[in-house]
C-alpha cells in the first residue's frame, strides 16, 4: 500500500466519533423508540461502502448510531435542508466536503485511501434530502462502487422525519434502520456513453436494494405501484443547477 496522505487516513478523530457515536445512540434512544433490525448482516470489517436512502437532514446520525464503524461520510459545504444549529455537526465529526458543481475528485480519491484502509464509507446516493421518497441515484455511488470493488452494505431509515414533529406534540417517534444483507462488488468496462448506462444501471441496482429496506409507499419512482411512481416523479428531479456527483 502507498502512503496515505494524512488527510486521507482513516478514521479521522476515532475517540471524538467514539463519543459523539455513543451520544446520538443515547440521544436517538431518549427522543424516539430506536431500534436497529438486521445487525446480524454487518461485515466484521471494511473495506465497505454504506448506503441508504435520505430523506431528512439528520439520516447520517441516525446511520452512525445504528452501525459499530466509524463511518466516514460525504457532505455538500452548502447543507440547505439543514437548520443553523446543526451545521456544525458535520465539522465536529470531520466529513469530506464536496461542492456542488464539481466533478467530485477530491471525494472520489478520498473514497479509494478509505477502501484501501479497509474503511468503512457512508453515501446516500440520492445526493440529498429534498423529498420523503426514494428518487434516481447520483452517478457518484456507483462510480466509487465500481473504481473501489467494495463491498455494499445497505440500509433503510424510516421514522427520521417525525422525530421532531413528534416531539413538538409531546411524543417519541418510532425510528427503524434496517439493515440489509451485503452485496457486490460490480464492475464496469465499457466506454463513454455505454460505461455511463453501465453505471446508471448499477446505480439503480443499487436503489433497489434500499427500497427492500422501505415501506412500499416509500419506494418512490422504485415503487410497484404506478401512482406511487407517478406521484414521485414530481420530485425526482435533483434540484440543485449544478451537478455535484455526491
């Protein structure tokens, strides 16, 4: 193995994230009725690529509470769904900043030192938490998939976005993350227009895999049922102008 950078060793800040892991497990289990299914699927180790759906802001506390590994993530600087008061949580754990617009290199070598450390790596490939079901992938998933040859780990998050809705009412929400079993690793050789439908498909292939994890009527543009699918059509679209690959 070549050095790695310091910027680039793994884990970042392991007795910080120790901490702050035990913290958001303890706070998710004070504020919601938390419960984790499926554990018996979780690797002993990496290299292992995390992935699951995002619906709300805070899904990466709920990933990290629920698995044993100091995960590292991926995160836009610009963090618009995300109140002011914790935007500073993604500093404290120390992410990968990605901007949007960019073509991602930066997180695509991260993602390589991580795999070769045999760490651990959470994405949501979505690429953001504009909606409450499942829309098409970012490329970005599927590309550091296929450069990496890691194994896939996914999971499903359901409850994240009533947590504080219910609290405001006085109540605690029910929290699930399942945990599906591992699959992979995929490969990719073509070129241009066919590497790209090659990463495409294995981006959708790896949505659905999420969806399993999810009630039907979360499935989004994944979903069996055709008005489910027409319905989240309306927000499939990735907002932003720009096209971060994260």
């Amino acid at each position: 193995m070549s050095e790695i950078p310091a910027e680039f060793r793994y884990p970042h800040r392991p007795t910080m994230r120790r901490v702050l892991r035990r913290l958001s497990r303890l706070a998710l289990k004070t504020l919601t009725h938390f419960e984790v299914i499926g554990e018996e699927n979780i690797p002993g180790s990496g290299p292992l690529l995390v992935v699951g759906n995002h619906f709300y802001f805070a899904d990466p506390v709920a990933a990290l509470a629920a698995l044993p590994f100091p995960l590292e993530f991926f995160a836009s600087t610009d963090r618009p769904a995300a109140p002011t008061i914790v935007k500073w949580i993604p500093e404290l754990w120390q992410v990968y900043p990605v901007e949007r617009g960019t073509t991602s290199r930066y997180a695509l070598k991260a993602a390589e030192y991580i795999m070769q450390q045999n760490g651990v790596l959470g994405i949501f490939p979505e690429g953001g938490a504009w909606a409450q079901v499942l829309r098409p992938p970012r490329p970005g998933t599927a590309y550091v998939a296929t450069r990496t040859g890691a194994t896939i780990l996914p999971i499903g998050i359901t409850g994240m976005t009533e947590t504080f809705s219910a609290l405001r009412r006085g109540q605690r929400t029910r929290l699930t993350i399942r945990i599906g079993q591992p699959f992979g690793p995929y490969s990719a050789n073509g070129r241009g227009r066919q590497r790209r439908e090659q990463l495409d498909a294995i981006g959708h292939d790896i949505m659905q895999h999420i969806a399993a994890l999810l009630p039907p009527e979360k499935h989004g543009v994944y979903a069996a049922d055709p008005a489910v699918r027409a319905a989240a059509e309306a927000v499939a679209v990735y907002p932003w102008e720009t096209t971060s690959e994260f």
